[in-house]
C-alpha cells in the first residue's frame, strides 16, 4: 500500500493541475454557447422580418403591375375598337367618305365614346390629313413622316398597330398613336385610321398608386422606348431605355416577373415587377425603393438592436467575472509568458538591427553574405538562376569633398530609399555593400533579367535629380554592373559571381559611368 502513495500523489497532482484549465474552457464554451444562440435565434429573427417586407414589396408590385397591365391594355383596346368601326365604313363607302360631314360626326361621338382618346383622324395614301375628330386643328394636318404612317404603307397587315410616343402634329401634346390600314377593294393601300391616346391620360391613373417617396412605375413599347413614367419627366417621353436594367430583365425571363434591380435613370435599388400587356407590344414595370420598403424594418432592428446590446452586455460580464475568478490563479504564469514573449520580440528586434545598415536602412554585409549562401545553396537545389547587382555612386568621393560627410549620408540614404520602393520583389536582397557601393541579391533571374532590373534602379536615381557639382552630367548617377549563373548547371560558386559582377560594374565605370553593364551581355 505504501509503494502505492507516490504513484497516487502524482495522479492527485496531474488533476488538479488540469482543473482549472478544464474550468475555464467549460466557461468559456458555455459563455460562448449562450451568446452565440441569443445572436444567432435574433439575427435570424430580423433577417426573417426583413426577407418579409421585402416579399411584402413583391406582392405588392405585383398587384400594382397587374392593375397598370390591365388598365394600359383596355385603354389601347378602346382606341383599336373605335378604329375597327370607322376602318369598315370607309373600306365600304370608300376614302370620300371621310370628306362628308356625318363622318367628321362619326368620329366626334367615336372619341367622346372612349374617354382615354385624344382624338380620331384619318389619312390618305399620302399622309395628308381629310378628317379628324378634333374641331380646332393648330398644327401642320400631315404624318407622311410618321413611323406608324411608313409601317402601314410597307405591312398588309389588318390588325393595330402601337406606335412610339410622339408630339400631336395638331395640338403638340404627347400622344401614343394606335392606327389601323385601310385598304381599297383591290387590297391596294387607302390610307390609314389613327386613335392617339394623351400620354397624360396613363400619368393620372399611375398617380393613383402609393409607391412611396422613391417608387417608379414605368409604361414602355416592347423595344425600350418609354411611353411614360413615374415621376414624370417629359424629357424621357420617347427615350430609349433597351440597355436598361429592367428591359433585359423582360427579355431573359419572359413574358412577367419580379426582381431587385438597380435602375438605369436614377441609379436607385428597387424591388420591380414588370409585364407585358396580352395584346399589344407594349411593358408595363412598377416599382417600391428597397430603401422605402426596408424603412420601418430598420427602425425595427435599431430597437431590437438596443435591447440585444443591453442583453449581451449583461452576459458578457458575467461571462467576463466567471473567467476572471479562473485566470487570476494563472495571471502569474501568463505575466511570464509575456515576459518570455518580450524578450524574443527583442531578440528578433536585435537580430534584425544586425542585419540593418543604420544609415541607407537597407541590409548590411552579413545579411548580404548570409543571404548569398542561402540563395547559392537553394539555386543549386533547384537548379534555378542567380543574378546580383553591384551598384556604385559615380564620383561620390567628389561628392563628399564638395558638399561635405553629412550630405553624402543624406545621399546615400536617400539612394537606398529608391531602391527598396523601386520594383524590388519580396524575395530581392538589397544591402550596403560597403561605402557607396549597394548590391542586390535576385533569385530566379537571369542576366538579361538582372540588366533591366539595373536599368530600372539607375533611371530611378538618375530621377531624383540630386545635384552633384563634381558629376560631368551636374547630378548623382550611378553605374551598375550585372551579373547571374546557374549555380545547379555550371561550375559556378558564390566568389565568382561577384568577381564577374565587379568585372561588370568596373566595365560600366570605364564606359563612362551612369550606366549598366552586364558580364556576358552588352547594354
């Protein structure tokens, strides 16, 4: 039994250890269940009452577009009925009959029969005006010119046809003509009947609708073109709106439907249902702004939210006070896990700073002789290239002696500043190689890749513009040598890829300076 004791001490031990890890996870997950469910069950819950405004805005767009498809087809239909009967009387009696005074009575009483009718008129083969409902005509009497005129004169066809919005040429009014052919004995062309509707006439019956204060409903041909719409803009009377949102709607899911939708006119999201009329070429949209219909439901959600943050405040501190009583007993070990943490942050910190020249803040010679091993060795591996940059400030002795030590720092410094924002890439090593001449240390490039790059860093110096009194060209420049091997192909080492890099950097310098040069390849 004795020999049993220290066995069941270290048990004892291990598990009261755990405990309170055990603890303060179950908290944990229990504070975090809690939370999760009440924001879970009410985020579900707004966004619920939100998909039901929003299926609410839908229903009710229908409805709107059905009664706005239902009253814009009877009105057009009125105006083809009253055609039919005046199309029949001058195909009988023939066109003069149209010049008889019973018949300019006919038409009056045809168009005081149908209220939505602005007027009744007729039309020879040449589009010269003979009779009309209208008593006073102030406009040019002629539609030779007209699109519903040229479509009769070139289509047999008997049946109405819907014509584009256009201005009266009687009373300069906006109206939608329905006209109908009439034909001679022979079948040859007569002329044509035509029933225009005021445009303002479908104005008042979509006014009668609430679409709230961003709403649009919109009557337009089967082509784009607007007949009218809400709000009223006279200017987009006639437009063409083919490209907009709405239209290609229309033409990618038939006859009817219903969608969110951003417009084309004012750039305002809506919840549109759009249809086409039974009997005519004609498309009827209405329209609720998702800002509108989402108005009270945010409302809504601002309340609910005050209250959840009430809520959730309450169970995060009391969430917050039972893991509190559990880490106070680890503080201590966290304290020195922090401690721990800080003192590898330094070291990393001190690490880094000896790797960094402190004047360019670019890397130094260790970085440089460190990374040159690395990058030697993976090049080997994988048998890729290795390129590297020598680059030296032209006459910057000159430089010093003119302008003093502390200006040639401030040179120096900014020079390294371009190179590390011109177009290095991440895996780029660029260092003070000692006094005024910078390396750069580029995997996976070869030597033509390594002259551009060169180019590339010498037009960026060349650049600044820094005035250099002792330079023929009167600003800092620098000379660039190039060099690359492939370590994992040749006979190459690292020692030898900087000699053939000097050799092109001394190369460049004897050309004249303020250039690249590369080891094997002329620049």
């Amino acid at each position: 039994m004795h020999g049993h004791l220290p066995r069941l001490r270290k048990v004892f031990r291990r598990s009261y250890q755990l405990r309170p890890r055990t603890i303060r996870a179950f908290a944990f997950a229990f504070v975090g269940l809690v939370i999760l469910s009440f924001v879970g069950a009410e985020g579900w819950s707004v966004w619920q009452a939100r998909e039901d405004r929003l299926d609410n805005a839908r229903l009710t767009t229908m409805n709107m577009t059905r009664a706005l498809v239902q009253q814009a087809n009877d009105t057009i239909q009125a105006a083809d009925i009253a055609l039919v009967g005046v199309v029949d009387v001058l195909e009988n009696d023939g066109m003069d009959a149209a010049a008889k005074p019973n018949f300019k009575i006919l038409l009056q009483r045809t168009a005081i029969r149908f209220p939505a009718l602005n007027s009744v008129s007729i039309y020879d083969s040449q589009g010269q005006g003979i009779a009309t409902s209208r008593t006073v005509i102030t406009g040019r009497f002629a539609i030779p010119d007209r699109e519903y005129f040229r479509y009769h004169v070139t289509h047999r066809e008997t049946t109405a046809h819907v014509g584009a919005p256009v201005r009266s040429v009687t009373s300069g009014k906006w109206i939608l003509p329905v006209s109908r052919r009439i034909n001679r004995p022979d079948g040859s062309f007569a002329g044509i009947a035509v029933a225009t509707i005021d445009v303002d006439y479908f104005a008042q019956y979509q006014n009668s609708f609430d679409i709230g204060w961003n709403g649009a409903i919109l009557l337009m041909m089967d082509n784009g073109t607007v007949i009218v719409r809400r709000p009223y803009d006279p200017a987009l009377i006639g437009a063409d709106l083919s490209k907009g949102v709405v239209y290609r709607a229309f033409l990618g899911n038939g006859e009817r439907g219903s969608a969110v939708l951003t417009g084309v006119v004012d750039g305002k999201k809506r919840m549109y249902s759009y249809q086409r009329l039974p009997d005519y070429p004609v498309i009827v949209s209405s329209a609720l702004a998702v800002d509108d219909v989402l108005a009270h439901w945010r409302e809504d959600k601002q309340r609910t939210t005050a209250i959840e943050a009430v809520v959730l405040a309450v169970l995060c501190v009391v969430g917050y006070r039972l893991i509190r009583l559990i880490d106070e007993r680890e503080q201590a070990q966290e304290e020195l896990r922090q401690a721990k943490g800080a003192l590898e942050v330094m070291n990393k910190s001190l690490e880094r700073l000896s790797l960094q020249d402190s004047l360019t803040g670019l890397g130094n010679r260790r970085l440089f002789d460190t990374a040159l091993a690395e990058e030697f060795a993976r090049a080997v591996r994988g048998g890729t290239p290795l390129a590297l940059l020598l680059i030296d400030v032209d006459y910057f002795k000159r430089y010093n002696d003119h302008y003093g030590h502390l200006a040639g720092d401030v040179c120096l410094r900014q020079i390294g500043e371009t190179l590390m924002r011109t177009g290095s890439r991440p895996g780029d090593v660029a260092v003070r190689y000692g006094g005024e001449e910078l390396a750069v240390l580029l995997p996976e490039t070869d030597e033509a890749g390594a002259i551009a790059m060169g180019e590339r860093f010498r037009i960026a110096i060349h650049s600044l513009e820094l005035l250099h009194a002792g330079s023929p060209v009167g600003i800092v420049t620098v000379s660039v040598g190039a060099s690359a091997c492939v370590p994992g192909l040749d006979s190459s080492s690292a020692e030898s890829l900087i000699q053939a890099t000097d050799k092109a950097l001394y190369v460049a310098k004897e050309s004249g300076r303020n250039q690249v040069r590369g080891a094997t390849h002329p620049t």
